[in-house]
C-alpha cells in the first residue's frame, strides 16, 4: 500500500503542527512564574547598600519565631568572651559580612530582633544585659522617614519600611507581609463579644454596632520627641 504525495504532505503537516505546538506549550510550562517561597512572604529586613561595588551578606534577614530572639552583627561570636553570659551565648546569631569597606563600619554586635506571639517585629539596638552591656557604634541607627528614633534604651516596634542602618554603607529595610487571614474589624468584634456573652443581638443591633460613630474633636497636641536619638 503506497501513500499519494498530497495525503504524506499533510501529515507531515500535521506532525510539524504538533511538534511546534508541543514545544510552544513546554516553554511557557518553564518560564511560568513559580509561588513565593515561604521566606519571602514573612518579615523580614531586606539589604539596601549604597554604592554599586558594595557587597554585603545576607541580602535578607528573616524573622524568628515567636518569642525568640536573634542577634545580628559582625561576626557575633567574637562577642561572646565579652559578655561571658550563657543568656547572651545560646541566642541565634546572624552574620552579617561584607568587603573591607563595609565591613569596617560594622558592630560586632548591632541588636536583637524578634516577633512577639502577636506578630509584631522588634528591635534594640546593643545588649543592655544581663552582664556586661553592648553598645553598637554610634552610626548603627533605627530610622523611620529618615527620623532617628530611641532603639537602644528600650525595644522599638517596626513598621513596614523602617530603616535598620547599620553603618554609611549599609541599611537593611523592614519590609512586613501579612499573614493569609481575615482579621476581624472593630465591629465584628464588638458584634462577636454580644455573641460570645450569650444573647445574641438582633439584627438592629447589630446594624448599630456597624453604624460609623462620631468621634469627639481632638484637641491639638505637642508632637512627643522622647523617641528621638540626641
């Protein structure tokens, strides 16, 4: 059984479609764009150098659990003959590491960082003990709209796109993702505190509790500078 020439033309034809369509479909498989990994969609500091031939490591720092804390600095461990306290010792460390001209600015030891089980991220710059206190060089900052604020004395709470800096050359920004979850209002908290009480309001008050309330007119105020760094 022999094959005219027209009907071999067409299924060469037809293969050379199928062919163009199957390789057509394997590159946009490989070239789609994958999920976030997981690291990326938590809190996190993300460097931020000035200058093309600055090189620093890490280029993001993540979070630790709730309730834990992780000190970040120049080779931390070189801190550990100075304060000689197992409190200090055990905590996680991160080294931050970079060329000369980075690395010459940087604090052994810059701060702690940690999420409380509420999720809120904070930082203190230095170590105010136990045992002997740290304190980080005097260009390692905390800033928020280019403002200096007070992280060493006490924790400072971060908010999404603070600035850690670290030395003239290195900052690590604050970049806050939240977590997958609806998180309730105002007023379907006061609704569900009716339901949790045992009598279900009805649905007026419900309708009440949703209304906008009016607010009394704020009085003006001094703006608090206790916060700011000398």
């Amino acid at each position: 059984m022999t094959i005219s020439t027209p009907v071999l033309a067409a299924l060469l034809v037809v293969a050379g479609l199928l062919i163009t369509g199957w390789l057509v479909w394997r590159r946009r498989h490989r070239s789609r764009p994958r999920a976030p990994a997981q690291a990326e969609t938590l809190p996190a500091l993300h460097l931020r150098t000035h200058g093309d031939d600055v090189h620093v490591l890490p280029e993001v720092i993540q979070f630790p659990a709730a309730a834990t804390q992780l000190r970040i600095g120049y080779h931390p461990p070189l801190m550990n003959r100075h304060v000689g306290r197992p409190e200090f010792e055990r905590l996680p460390h991160i080294d931050i590491r970079g060329d000369s001209t980075a690395a010459r600015e940087l604090s052994r030891h810059a701060a702690c960082i940690w999420r409380d089980p509420s999720g809120d991220c904070y930082v203190q710059l230095g170590w105010p003990g136990p045992g002997e206190p740290i304190r980080p060089r005097n260009q390692t900052r905390v800033l928020r709209f280019g403002r200096p604020h007070d992280a060493a004395s006490q924790p400072f709470r971060l908010a999404h796109r603070d600035v850690l800096r670290l030395s003239s050359q290195v900052e690590y920004v604050f970049l806050e993702v939240e977590a997958v979850r609806d998180r309730a209002t105002p007023e379907q908290k006061k609704i569900e505190a009716f339901e949790s009480s045992g009598a279900a309001p009805s649905s007026s008050a419900k309708l009440s509790l949703l209304r906008p309330q009016r607010r009394p007119a704020l009085t003006p105020t001094e703006p608090d500078d206790d916060d700011d760094l000398a």
